[in-house]
C-alpha cells in the first residue's frame, strides 16, 4: 500500500497512531503523564499567542508586484529598485486599524496603516505609512500618550471620548489630522479603496551625491471609497472582518488591486523658504508647489498562506531602508527608527529578520549573533570586526550616504580613528613603571599574545613600537621576534610589506 504523504506526526516528528483519545489507566481515566503527544498539545496551545501589537493590531496583508513605469526619480534616487523602467520588485503590504485591538472591528473610524515591504536586491525597503498624509503630533514624546487616549481607560476599560478630546483640546497641532479622520475618508470602504502615504519627509540621494528632500503617495486605482457612521454600523453588525474578507476575496478571485506610486521632491534650497518646516508630520506639502512625480504600480496579487507566519509576525520598520533613500530630521521618523525595530524585538523575537516574511531576498551578512530561536544567522565566520579575514563580511564605502549639513554641523559617520594620538598615553603609562614591572608586563602580554597567529603578533608590535621603543623591544624578545628582521620586512608605515 502507498505511504500516506499526509501522515499525521508529533512535532518531534513521530507519527501518531489516535489523535482523538487521549491515553488513560482504564476507559473512565485517570490520564497518564505519559501520553506526551497531549501534553505537547496542551502546552503548544498555551503558546500560541505573542503579544499584540500595541498600535496596528489588527491587520490584512497580501504578496504584491512593484513595477516602475517612469524613471525620472533615478535622477534623485540611486535606489537600485528604480534603476529602469519595467524593473520589478516584489512586496508586501499590510493594512490595519490604529486603535483596536486584534479582534476590533475593521469597518471603525480610524487612521489606516499602509506598511508596505519592499524585497529589493539590496535589502528590504519598509515605507511604513498610513492613509493620511499628516498625523496627530509631530514630537515622538507625545505620542505614547497620544496612542493611551485611543486605547481603554485604565479604571472603566472603555474607550472615552473624555480622554481623546482632553489631549487633542490641549494639542492643536493635531487638528490637520482630525478633520481628516473625521471627514469622510475616516471609514474607507474596503483597505482596496484608500491611499497611502510614507507621511514623514524622507530624503532620497543620487549616482552625484545630491540629496532632495522627499514624501511618498500611494493613490487607489481603484478609487477613493468611503462608507459613513451608518454604513459603517450596519456592515460592523453583520462582519467584523469586512476589509480582511475583501482584499483576501478580491485576490483569489484574481482582481488584483493596484496603486500608483508618487513622490514629491523638494530641494535643500526650497526647504530653507518653505512657509512651513517641511520636516513637520502635521503639515503637507501643497500638490501645487511640489507636483506629484510618477515612479511606478504597485499590483497586490497574493494572498498568504498562513496568516500568523506571515501577517501577524510581518514586522516593518523605517529603519529598513536601501541606499538611494535616506531619512530627515523630521522628529517622528527619528523616533521610529528605533521604536519599529524595538517593538519587534520584544513582539516577535530578537530574530524576527530571520522569518521568512521578514527576511530580505538579497545575502545578509553581519557580525550579530545568536539569540532566541537563531537559525545560525553567520554560520562559522568570525564574529567580530575589524577583523582579518580575507572571507569574511566587509564594509562597502560606495554605499556611504552623502553627508547632511545641518547648522554649523555634518551630519555623517566621522572618522573616530584619524586625528587621534593611541600612543602618548599608553607610552607615558609604560615609563612610570620600573624595569620589573616593565618585565612583568612584556611577559603578561608575550604570554598572551604569544598563543596569536604571528602576522597579528607583528601588527600589535608595531603598536607597542609607537608607544616607547623600549616597550616594543621587550614584547618582542618575549615572542621570539627579532626586530632587525621584521624592520628589514616594513614600509616606512610601520606595517608589513605582503608580497
Ligand atoms: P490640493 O487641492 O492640491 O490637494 C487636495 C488633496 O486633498 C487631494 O489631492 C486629495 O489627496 C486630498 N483629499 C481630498 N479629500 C480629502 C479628505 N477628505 N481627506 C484627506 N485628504 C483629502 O491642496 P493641497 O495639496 O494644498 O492640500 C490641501 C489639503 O489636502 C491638505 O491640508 C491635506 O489635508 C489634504 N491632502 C493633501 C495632500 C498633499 O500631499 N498635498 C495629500 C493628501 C491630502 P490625494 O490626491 O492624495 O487623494
């Protein structure tokens, strides 16, 4: 008889003869502690839940194709994503609501989260927008507290309009968003029917090294639909789940949604005259003064498999970003550079990029290791740097982003080792000891530095050479080194000459 290709296993991966009674002294009990396949059920089943996500809970997503269509964003952007016309990329994009809770209701008034993944060759690109353009606070230390007020009142576990409008009354600033949520996009009809928006100021830099400032839209081609309070009532009564139902519905039915694609650009010269801080999350930049610029669709046009592994532990970030597209000194995004990663971290675990929704298409290759539930991320290579191994993963200095003026500042990675004397210290130290102690110590350090490979011997000699003469002659009689040699093998650096 051909082997069943279903056959049912512990997830020891032990087949399993009855899975419906459980095993007992007798057919009235008692259970035995022995019948592990119920206990493994039993305590995967306590297991199942991570935590919610405190914002942005409840949430639908889909596998989508993105396709530039127009590539004059390469003369801003080196993103290799937008490199030609035709050139596509695959994504995923996850709606939600805010303020509710995983089992909330997806028909609510409420914000939309538009988290959209790029999969790009080099690295995952994440615009984790919303579908407004403006949010309710633009300093991140407001917005924990604005996030309590859209939650349960810690005594009544209610939420309470009392505690929304007694924030949003002492915060004006949060009126742009307001009149939006509360205007008729505030219940869009379905997640097919609303825009996108990256909302913060983003940067993008080119080939040159220019830099533009720059916000993202993502604008329905199927149309802006809305329903009002009523409808909303109504389709809330009879389905909770109206908007998962509709994008997973419209998917399998092969009517895929598609978006298309826009950025503002606006120059460093512009931004010093703009009437408004254009790195402010509450205010927009006029359609008329920074035209909308075509970059490409965005088509979503499959549905998950499995909606934990691949909606529920989907963790965006703004922090996940690819060379050509840079960040600004908008407050907000500088706080989600951190908090995005952060929150995912502790929601899904420290190897969240390790999950095949999350993990970027392209090699990754770094030195962080090990952590709940690694799969070997870095296998035997080392895991340190610098380091001196010729296959081991290396820094790309074309990749480096353009320095950011800002005020009497750049802002860039300065070099922390040039304009810095190592050695004067370090030598004053070694001529306060005596002659024992400077023994003592060349022994120490041959002792230990003796069991290293010889050419990392001679690079630290060098070192202890620059600090005081003496110094370097008394490591090196304890390594066996003899200087008139390695002297004789040095370019006039210092450093070994490698034939
Ligand atoms: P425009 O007249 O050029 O733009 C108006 C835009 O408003 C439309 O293009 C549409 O954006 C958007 N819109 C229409 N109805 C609503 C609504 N009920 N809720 C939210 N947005 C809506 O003027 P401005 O560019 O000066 O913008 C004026 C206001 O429009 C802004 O204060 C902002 O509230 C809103 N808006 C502006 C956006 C921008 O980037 N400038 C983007 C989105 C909204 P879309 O085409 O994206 O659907």
């Amino acid at each position: 008889m051909a082997e069943c290709p279903y056959k049912l296993t512990t997830a020891d991966g032990a087949p399993i003869a009855d899975n419906q009674n459980s095993l007992t002294a007798g057919p009235r009990g008692p259970l035995l502690m022995q019948d592990v396949q119920l206990l493994e059920q039993m305590q995967a089943f306590n297991r199942e839940r991570i935590p919610e996500r405190v914002v942005h809970a409840k949430g639908s997503a889909a596998y989508g194709t993105f396709t530039v269509t127009n590539d004059e964003i390469r003369k801003y952007s080196k993103a290799k994503l937008f490199s030609k016309v035709g050139k596509q990329t695959e994504t995923f994009l996850r709606f939600s609501t805010v303020a509710g809770e995983r089992g909330a209701a997806d028909a609510e008034r409420d914000v939309r989260g538009f988290a959209l993944k790029f999969y790009t060759e080099e690295g995952n690109w994440d615009m984790v927008g919303n579908n407004t353009p403006v949010f309710f606070v633009r300093d991140p230390h407001k917005f924990q507290m604005f996030i309590h007020t859209q939650k349960r009142d810690p005594k009544t576990n209610v939420r309470d309009m009392n505690m929304q409008w007694d924030f949003w009354s002492l915060c004006p600033e949060s009126l742009h968003q307001i009149t939006i949520l509360f205007s008729d996009r505030g219940i869009p009809a379905s997640y097919r029917h609303l825009n996108g928006y990256g909302s913060h100021t983003y940067s993008l830099y080119n080939e040159k090294g220019e830099r533009v400032w720059c916000k993202f839209h993502f604008k329905t081609d199927q149309g802006i639909h809305n329903i009002t309070d009523d409808e909303s009532a109504e389709l809330i009564s009879r389905d909770r789940e109206s908007h998962q139902r509709d994008l997973f519905d419209s998917i399998e039915r092969g009517d895929f949604p598609t978006w298309t694609f826009f950025i503002q650009v606006m120059t460093e010269d512009q931004a010093k005259s703009f009437q408004w801080n254009p790195f402010d999350l509450t205010k927009v930049w006029p359609h008329a003064d920074f035209p909308l610029i075509e970059v490409g669709r965005l088509e979503l046009n499959r549905n998950p498999e499995n909606y934990f592994a691949e909606v529920e532990q989907a963790s965006f970030s703004p922090s996940a970003t690819v060379s050509g597209i840079g960040f600004s000194p908008d407050k907000m995004l500088q706080a989600r550079l951190m908090s995005y990663a952060d929150a995912h971290r502790y929601r899904v675990g420290t190897n969240y990029h390790q999950l095949p929704v999350n993990k970027p298409r392209c090699p990754v290759m770094h030195y962080q290791r090990d952590g709940v539930m690694s799969t070997g991320q870095g296998g035997s290579s080392p895991n340190y740097f610098p380091n001196s191994h010729d296959d081991a993963p290396k820094d790309s200095p074309e990749y480096a982003e353009p320095a950011m003026p800002l005020g009497d500042v750049t802002v860039d990675r300065h070099d922390s080792r040039t304009d810095h004397d190592d050695y004067t210290q370090a030598g004053n130290l070694y001529r306060m000891f005596d002659d024992a102690h400077r023994d003592r110590l060349a022994k120490a350090i041959g002792g230990a530095l003796g069991q290293a490979r010889r050419e990392i011997q001679e690079r630290q000699l060098c070192h202890f050479f620059r600090a005081d003469e003496d110094y370097g002659r008394r490591v090196a009689k304890e390594l066996g080194i003899d200087v008139q040699a390695l002297m004789a093998g040095m370019g006039s650096g210092g450093e070994r000459r490698h034939s």
